[in-house]
C-alpha cells in the first residue's frame, strides 16, 4: 500500500481534532495549553503535507512552520508565564477559578 497525501492530511485532521476536543472538554490549564499545541502540530503536518506534495519550489510551506513553530513557542512560554502568575494568587490550576482579569 502506498501512503498518498491523504494519509498525511487525515493525521493532521486527526491531530487538529483530537486538540480541539481537548480545548474544551478540559478544565486544566497546562492540559489546555497541551491541547493548543496539539492542534498546532495537526496544522503543521498540513502546511508540509501541502509544501512537499504539491510541487513548491520556493519552500514557501516549510519556511511557514518554521514561523508558525516560533510563534507557538512565544505563545506557549506567554501563556506559562500568565499562568504561573495566576497560580501565585489563585493556588489552583482549574479553568474556572480564573474567571476575572
């Protein structure tokens, strides 16, 4: 059997899914923020599904999830940061104490 584009875009659908379901279903906050970049990784195996099977010379779709990576991490380390800030005050990692800004 071969693996075709569409193998790869249903893992990314799957991934994208799987994040979403997770983001609300979860009253977590390090689980939330686990899903969020659950549904970044479905998106990034797209973006090179798309970039290597549909003949991209200038690897626009590579250099895209470098950036889309980055920006993950920057969003990921802001989030921990405000988090941790909240748990200093709130003493509590659940989604519903931290319903005020």
């Amino acid at each position: 059997m071969e693996i075709t584009m569409y193998h790869y875009l249903f893992i990314g659908l799957i991934l994208f899914l799987i994040g979403v379901i997770g983001s609300v279903l979860v009253k977590n906050v390090i689980k939330l923020l686990i899903a969020i970049e659950i549904m970044l990784t479905g998106i990034n195996i797209n973006f090179i599904t798309f970039a290597a099977y549909c003949g991209n010379d200038k690897f626009d779709g590579f250099v895209l999830v470098l950036f889309y990576t980055a920006l993950g991490a920057a969003e990921l380390a802001v989030a921990l940061y405000l988090f941790y800030l909240m748990f200093r005050k709130k003493e509590s990692e659940n989604i519903e104490s931290y319903t005020e800004l």
